[in-house]
C-alpha cells in the first residue's frame, strides 16, 4: 500500500512538471526567448533553429533534438548586427544540413554559448525590434530599427565618455 502511495505522488509531481514545461513552451515570445533558453539545462549550449517559413522552431541542446516551438515567428523575421563604423547590416541566413544530408534554409537560429553568451543580433518582427546584444540590462524592445540605432549610438557615446 505505502508502495503505490508513493509511486502516485511520484506520478503527480511529474505530470505537474510536464504541464509546468509544456506552459513554459506555449508561453514563449521573442521578448522571453533569450531567458527561457538560459535557463534551459545545456553544457555547452543551446540552440533555437527555424527552418523555411518559421512555422515550426527547434530546439537543440548541446547538439540533439529537444523540443520544438510552434507559431513563435513567420518568414517575415530579420535579422542584424549593429557595428559601430558600419550601422546596422542584415545577416544572410544560413544554411543547414539535415540528418538525410539535405540542404534546408534556416529562416532564424539563435544560440547561446556555455557561459550564458547569445548572438548579438537584433530581430526586427511584427514592427518591432527586439535587442538580444544586451547583457546589464534586460531585454530592449524598439517601435523601429531607427529608434534601436539611435540607441545603440547613444549607448556608444555614453561609453566613450
């Protein structure tokens, strides 16, 4: 009796944890996706790849498969780097191979290394852009990519000060 007592607690607090996970996934945006994968468990890093039109989004953590977002982005998502003497450039999307060896276009990916370090990038979506190059201060979201250059200029002085 003690036995299933025990194994039907176990077996609550794990469908908990699995409803609590699955809400987390459904619950993620591009203004949250820099945190959710952070705290996502990984050594060496974790990986956010959208192939085609971004319907479907996958996660790797230290290389393998595990899970997938749905509905975070669409083929309309660009992708820049700020530099300081050249603006804001565009960057060309990758390429990736399947396991079957066939070339796929990656629409997104971000990834973030073991020390916690994602790509700097800005993500224009939906008449946003959003600043994943931040790293004191939380996630800046900008009405525009001029508002965000602006930003990333001021930013520059203040630091040359």
């Amino acid at each position: 009796m003690i036995v299933v007592i025990i194994m039907g607690v176990v077996y609550t607090l794990s469908v908990a944890s699995f409803n609590r996970q699955k809400d987390e996934i459904d619950n993620v945006t591009l203004k949250n996706l820099k945190i959710f994968l952070t705290n996502l468990e990984y050594e060496e890093r974790v990986k956010l790849l959208c192939l085609d039109d971004c319907k479907s989004c996958d996660i790797f953590i230290d290389g393998k498969k595990n899970g997938t977002l749905n509905g975070l982005l669409d083929d309309s998502v660009k992708v820049y780097r700020y530099d300081y003497y050249l603006g804001l450039q565009e960057v060309m999307k990758d390429v990736y191979f399947n396991k079957e060896n066939r070339q796929e276009d990656v629409c997104f990916s971000y990834e973030i290394d073991r020390r916690g370090i994602g790509d700097q990038v800005l993500v224009e979506y939906k008449e946003k852009v959003y600043d994943f190059s931040t790293y004191i201060s939380g996630m800046q979201v900008y009405a525009s990519v001029d508002d965000a250059v602006d930003a990333k200029g001021k930013l520059i002085e203040e630091v040359s000060r």
